[in-house]
C-alpha cells in the first residue's frame, strides 16, 4: 500500500498540511453573483443539478460583506481550533461580475489576515484574460485557486445537463489559468444519468492527461426545485446506491494520476431539499465506507496506473 500521511489518497488534508504547515479549514462565501446559464446568457434553467442558491447551499449570506462573512465562518469553527482560513468563493459563478468588483471581493477576502488563500468556483466560459491577469496578480501575494465544474468530459451528458460549454472551452481555460501558474481544481460528477463505470473512468483519465492540481469527486444530488427532480420523479433515471457509489469512488482513486490532490469524495446535499440518494446525508458512513473498502481491496490512488505501466513495460 502506498500512504500520503494515514491515507491511501493524496487527500486535501495532507495538501493543506504540506503547503501550510498548520491547520486550515474552507470559510463558503457568497459575493452576490449570478450564472450566465441562469440569466439567459447562456440559458435561464441553469445546470439541471443546481439548486436556486447556485450550488452554494452552505455558503454565507450574500446581504453581509465579504470580511462580515468570513469573520462568521470563522466563528461556526471555532471548535476545530483552526489556524488559517481558504476563503471560498462557492455560491453561483464567481468571476461573472465586472472587474472591478471582482477586484474588490477578491482583495476583501486576500488581505483579511486569517486567510490563507482563495478558492474561486467557477465556469470556464467566464474567464477572460483580464479576469486571469487579476487572479495572477492577487496569486504573488496569497495562492489564488479556481475550480471549475466540468461534470464529465462525455458531450451527450453535458448537453443533458445543460452545462453550456464545450470541452475545448474547458481545455483553453486550463491551460489559459496554467500559464500565469494558477492552480486549478476540478469538479466532476458520479451517477450522471446515462454514465456507467466505463464513461467515468474516461473523464479520470482525460483529467491525468490535463495540468490540473485538484479534483472534486462529487455523488449526483437530486434536490428540490430542479429539473433533475422532475426527471427523477418521472422514473427517467435512477440515482446510485451507497456500495455502488463506494466502488465507483474507488475506482476513480484506483486510475487518478497521484500528483492530483482530492478535495472532495462525497459531497452533503442540503438536507431541506435533498431527494435522492438519501444515504448521503451521512457523509461521515460515506467516508467509513470509502477507506474500509479501499484497504479491503488495497487500493491506492493511481494503483491501477502503475500496473498499466508495468504491463505496457512488459
Ligand atoms: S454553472 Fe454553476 S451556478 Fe451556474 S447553473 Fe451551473 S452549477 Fe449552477
């Protein structure tokens, strides 16, 4: 078995921990954005997952300031005892807003002194070069990370999903964000309706060939309020059931490049609007499962890698 710290994985834990050298929690804020795909832009029904808060359920309140809302996150973990704070822009589309205002929050968020760094969730259709020269110059004074929702790299689920971009949009801000060395984070989806093991695997190792720093492994959430429910209610599809989910995860780890630190193996749909799977809503089992079952089987992140090299060697 191959270990990064207790865990077979290169977990966000042990990133944190080698980067920082002390315990850093993730404060969600909200900084008042909205979504092309919800504004008509792109489209007006949003992703067909997303909820009415934009995927940005456990985030602050976008009526209070950005400093007003970490101060908040900061006291809701005070009982972890932290040392720093990744101020994380969650709620909705995070650089869909004029520049001056992006310059604005990011700054609020960089210069309170608590935080450690940013993280700005995102679409790749809304990075322009002056957004990027902007999270250039605020990543030399704290890291500057964006996380884009990719969902999965299959252009018939994406078309599905509504998601609004092509991969080759995806592609070109990678390597857009990669040239002024700002990390970038991946968010993926598991139990996508009409993606079996075989699709996923495809996006995972789609992701090994990408300079990506971080992955969001994330279970589809079926929540109140979207048009994933109707689709679910009308019995178009079925969401995944906790084993399945666990063997689906640790196939991922099993063929994801080691060099990509997981954020993310599960994901906690908000409570008051959450269908299906209703397993989830214990994300601490999730987890249980996960890691016993990894070491069940002796799985580590990439295993499968190293055996394909070494089976291509011979
Ligand atoms: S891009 Fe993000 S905020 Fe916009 S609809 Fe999709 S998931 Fe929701």
């Amino acid at each position: 078995m191959k270990y990064w710290d207790e865990k077979p994985y290169y977990s966000l834990n042990y990133y944190l921990k080698q980067t920082f050298h002390e315990k850093v929690y993730r404060v969600a804020l909200d900084a008042g954005m909205t979504c092309p795909n919800r504004d008509g832009t792109i489209g007006t029904g949003g992703c067909i997952f997303c909820s009415a808060g934009g995927s940005g359920d456990f985030a602050g309140d976008r009526k209070e300031s950005i400093t007003q809302q970490i101060e908040h996150g900061i006291q809701g973990l005070k009982k972890f005892h932290a040392d720093g704070y990744i101020a994380y822009f969650q709620a909705y589309t995070n650089t869909y807003a004029p520049l001056s205002y992006l310059k604005q929050v990011y700054t609020e968020a960089i210069e309170h002194p608590q935080v450690k760094a940013i993280s700005i969730a995102t679409r790749p259709d809304c990075l322009s070069d002056e957004t990027i020269a902007l999270l250039a110059t605020l990543n030399k004074k704290k890291p500057v990370w964006v996380e884009l929702g990719l969902q999965t790299i299959h252009e018939e689920t994406a078309r599905y999903i509504r998601r609004g971009y092509l991969l080759e949009c995806f592609e070109n801000a990678v390597t857009r964000l990669r040239s002024k060395k700002i990390e970038v984070i991946v968010h993926t989806i598991l139990g996508l309706p009409g993606e079996n093991r075989e699709d996923i695997l495809e996006t995972i190792h789609y992701l090994n060939r990408m300079d990506i720093q971080g992955i969001k492994l994330q279970l589809l959430h079926v929540l109140e309020g979207t048009d994933l429910a109707k689709d679910y209610r009308l019995g178009n599809f079925q969401v995944l059931e906790l084993e399945e989910y666990v063997d689906l995860v640790v196939d991922c780890i099993a063929n994801l490049s080691e060099n990509i630190v997981i954020h993310r193996l599960t994901g906690d749909g908000p409570k008051d609007i959450l269908i299906a799977p209703l397993w989830s809503t214990s994300k601490m089992q999730v987890l249980n499962r996960i890691h016993h079952r990894l070491k069940e089987l002796g799985i580590w992140q990439g295993k499968a890698l190293d055996r394909r090299l070494c089976e291509e060697k011979v």
